[in-house]
C-alpha cells in the first residue's frame, strides 16, 4: 500500500512545540514501510521494517510502529478510512507466513497414478523408503542403516533385526553407507547396500523391474560409488531408470524454496548457500563433526555408567535424544546449575531395553544435557579447533550476491535429526543475529517434519514434470555408463 500520512520524527512519541508531525508520503511493501519527502520517490528518506514488528492503535487515527530492534515510528492517518486500511496493510507485513509454504506431507497415500517412482533416501543412521503419491508423503519404510554379516553362513540381515541378540553375537555389523577420511565424502559398501535395496523392494510388495528409483544420498559421492549403486540397481534388480541427488539438497525441496542456506546435521554437518537453485561453492562448508560428537561429549560426562561396546553407544544416542538440548545462555545456565543441581537433573528410564544383569535402568544427569550439545556454538568445549555453526552459516550468507543476502539471512532452513534438539533452531539464530548487520532480520526455519527432510524433498522433485528428464534410463547407462553422470552433474 502506498499514500500520504504525517509522522513525527523517529523514537518521538508526542509532539513537541519543535518536533511537530510532516506530511510524508508512504510505501508498505515486503515487510518494510519507507517514506519519501521529495516528489520523485526514486530513494525513501528512511525506511522501517515490519516483519517481525508490531503495529499498536493509538487512537486518533494514530498507529505507532515499532520495528522490535529499537525503532519507533508514530504516523497519523487522515481518514477512518485510510486508517482502517494502513492498519491492515501494515499489520499484514508484520507477520511472517512463510511457514505455509513449507511441503506439508501426508502420512501415508497411494501410488501416483501415472508414475511408478520408489523414494530412497539412504543416511549412515537410517533408511528411508516409499512408493511416491500424488503429492509428497512421510517415508512407508524406516530402519536402522546397519547390516549384521554371519560370521560362519555370510548370511546378511538388514534393519532392527540385525540387532536382535541371536543375530548380532553371531555376526558383524556393518554400515552399508559409512562417512570417509575425507570430510566431504561418504562410502558405499557395495557387499552390503544390496540387501538394502532388496529389503525395500520386498517390503513395498512391488516388481523392481517396473519402477524408477530417486535415491537421496548424502554428501559427495564419487563416480566410483555411484557407478556401484547403478550396477546393482540397474543389473541386479532391473530398475527402468535412477536419479541421485544430494540429501542437503532436497532438503531445501521440502521447504519449497529455491535460495536459502541449508544447515544438515547428521553424522556430520553440511551447511550449502543455494541462491536460485544453484549452489554457492565458495561458501560450502562440510565438518567431521555432527550428533556422533555430542553422543562423545555425553558419553564422556555419564562415565560412571558403562557404555562400551557399539550397541551400548545406542542407549547414549538414546540418552541424547532423550534429554540434551540447546540453551540460549550457556554460561548463565551453567552457573544456575552449578547453584541448584537438582533443578536441572533429568532422569531417562532404559526399562524398555533388555540389558544385562545388574546394568542400572536409569540414566541421571544434568549439566551435560547442555553441555553436550553446547559444542556446536563452542567448539573449544568438544576440544576442537573448528569454526562454530553460526560462523559457518554466517560465512555461506557472506558468499552470496551482496544485493541478495539480506534475503538469505532469512532463509536459514534446518535438516536433519541433530537439529531436532529442542533450543537448537532458537540459538543458532540468536548468535546469527549477533553476526548480521544492525538492521537485517535474521531467520532460521525449523520444519517440524525436518527429521526426514531429504526423504519429503525427494518426492517433491520426483512429482515435477522434468524428472524423468533428470533420470539416467537402464539404456543410458548400458550404453554411456559413468559418463552418463553428467547429467547429474549439472542439475547438482
């Protein structure tokens, strides 16, 4: 909305015999009110953001503005009329409804009609897997990423059941994809990721010969790899096509937006500046550390319980998800704590598990449920020398476009399961805030379907009208084979 109103000067709340009201003429758009006092109205004198403000009614035709970051702006409308409609022009701008164009997934749906599309979304945790529908649909298949290998039969077995007790004492664990030396690559154990695929196909009930495959992978994978999916996926199982997409960004799929800074917390952390569907290279930052480091760090602190072998490192990242969160003060909430212990102990019952004889059955702490996680805002707390998370995301807005990063800072979207821990999204934008300029407004999206993220980006990027044009056909890559890959190579 546009017009004439009179204001007073900034910060003044009455008028003064000096400080009277100007007749200023007015533009209330994407989330800003600029004014302009020459006729031109090329460049506003001043302008006054509003997303994320509020607009009080003073009477008198009289609406003050208050931006929430120390500015206060008193405008007199000169008409019922045009205040009633300023009130509503303004009052829309102040809110934020970005969180309705989030990709809202069903729970379950049928096949889509005119496509046979199975979603795979393979992470070093857990594997993800579905039948696409006409829209996008939270995973049908979920199991842990982990594969027991017989010691004696070389039978493989995938899922919860590898961690049965009559399985596992017979076997070794094994995880079919596994994070490398590299902190910017992960592996494929080709021996074992095909008990994978035929777990999925054998549990969806449905003819691998009949169906393309979108897989969501994470990270870089190199040709090596990928040529080891496609050989299993296009020979063994006969697939009619596969399209492979970094995990980080599908993720901005599932939030419908095509510019933003991706924040991926896993096994390890991933934080990719997309500006118009393209990723900024120059501000891609990928770190070695992610909920594996703060099951250590919570380890470490719970050392009078006994948490040993691999499958005990389960109760820790139960332990984790279970009481760790993020806290907005950690110095202010460790002294608290250090004055009333009690205030802040958590207890978390393992009565659910089928542990050994004389194992305690509850887990009791309480400065490391903040401790634990503090070290993504602290790295000196984990007892590493690397940048922290807001310094990572501030350095990926820093790459973009200067004319775009003022969008960017309120574009920060979260994925992944570490990033579920409660306080997370709430600090990692306070410290961001710290970091941006004065009048910049800082936002973190935090999806609450963000646990499975990739998987929801996946679908979405599978319903559009070009995937099959993204997609390499069993024919393709008989007769092309690796240099078929680049095709993904520039749509990634």
């Amino acid at each position: 909305m546009e017009g004439l109103m009179e204001k007073l000067p900034m910060n003044k709340k009455k008028a003064t015999l000096l400080k009277t009201w100007k007749r200023r003429f007015f533009r209330a758009s994407d989330g800003w009110l600029h004014y302009f006092e020459t006729g031109s109205r090329d460049k506003p004198s001043d302008s006054l953001q509003l997303m994320g403000g509020r607009v009080d009614d003073l009477g008198n035709r009289i609406l003050g503005i208050d931006d929430g970051r120390g500015r206060y702006l008193m405008v007199r409308c000169p008409t019922d009329k045009e205040y009633g409609q300023w009130k509503l022009a303004l009052e829309s701008q102040t809110a934020d409804n970005v969180k309705a164009t989030y990709v809202r997934p069903a729970l379950t749906l049928p096949q889509h009609p005119n496509k046979s599309i199975v979603i795979i979304d393979i992470g070093c945790s857990a594997i993800r897997a579905g039948i696409l529908g006409e829209q996008a649909s939270l995973p049908k298949l979920f199991f842990p990423s982990t594969v027991a290998r017989n010691k004696t039969t070389s039978e493989l077995v995938t899922g919860i059941e590898a961690y049965t007790p009559e399985i596992r004492h017979q076997s070794e664990l094994r995880k079919p994809v596994y994070p490398t030396e590299k902190v910017d690559k992960f592996g494929i154990d080709v021996e074992t990721i095909d008990v994978v695929f035929k777990k999925i196909f054998s549990e969806l009930g449905i003819d691998s010969t009949k169906f393309w495959v979108m897989i969501s992978t994470p990270q870089n994978l190199g040709d090596k790899v990928r040529a080891g999916l496609m050989k299993i996926l296009v020979d063994q199982f006969h697939v009619k096509g596969v399209c492979m997409s970094m995990q980080a960004l599908l993720a901005l799929y599932s939030y419908n937006a095509t510019s933003g800074i991706i924040v991926d917390i896993g096994e390890r952390m991933e934080i990719l500046p997309i500006y118009d569907g393209y990723v900024i290279e120059g501000g891609v930052s990928r770190q070695s550390y992610g909920g594996q480091k703060v099951a250590e760090s919570l380890k470490h602190s719970l050392e009078k319980y006994k948490f040993s072998t691999p499958i005990q490192q389960l109760l820790v990242r139960y332990v984790m998800e279970q009481s760790c969160y993020v806290t907005s003060d950690y110095k202010d909430t460790l002294k608290k704590c250090e004055e009333d212990p009690d205030n802040y102990k958590t207890m978390v019952s393992l009565s659910n598990y089928d542990l050994p004889e004389g194992a305690d059955i509850t887990v009791t702490h309480d400065y490391s449920c903040f401790k634990s996680p503090e070290g993504f805002f602290n790295t000196d707390l984990w007892g590493m020398d690397y940048p922290c998370v807001h310094k990572l995301v501030f350095k990926a807005i820093q790459s973009c476009p200067m004319d775009g990063r003022k969008r960017m800072y309120r574009a920060v979207y979260l994925s992944g399961g570490v990033t579920l821990l409660p306080g997370f999204a709430e600090r990692l934008q306070l410290e961001l805030s710290k970091l941006a300029p004065p009048s910049v407004m800082v936002e973190v999206h935090s999806s609450p379907n963000r646990y499975h993220s990739a998987y929801i980006g996946a679908c979405s990027l599978a319903n559009m009208e070009q995937f099959q044009q993204i997609c390499i056909s069993s024919e393709e890559w008989k007769k092309d084979g690796v240099k078929a890959f680049k095709k993904w190579n520039m749509t990634s």
